[in-house]
C-alpha cells in the first residue's frame, strides 16, 4: 500500500477540522458534562417509575 491511502482529501480536511472545532467547543461550554447529569437523573428517575 502507498502512503496516499492515509492522506485525506480536501473535502475530508475540512470535515476532520469541523469535527475538532466542534469537540473543541461542546467540551469547552460543559456541554458533555450537562449530558451526563441528564442522564443520570433520567436513569435514576426512571427506576421509581418501574415500582
């Protein structure tokens, strides 16, 4: 296999550089965490409703 495989193409930069801004920004503002509390709470509020 040459080495070209592993190069991406314009279009997959762009996309590669969109999705690094985007983790970038969602972690930044807590935004992972505040999902995490949700369904923590979610989860937790659903086991009182199977009694």
């Amino acid at each position: 296999m040459s080495d070209s495989s592993h190069e991406m193409n314009p279009k997959e930069r762009i996309i590669q550089d969109r999705v690094n801004q985007s983790r970038i920004f969602l972690r930044s503002n807590g935004f992972n965490q505040s999902l995490k509390d949700l369904w923590r709470d979610i989860k937790e509020d659903a086991k009182y409703d199977l009694l």
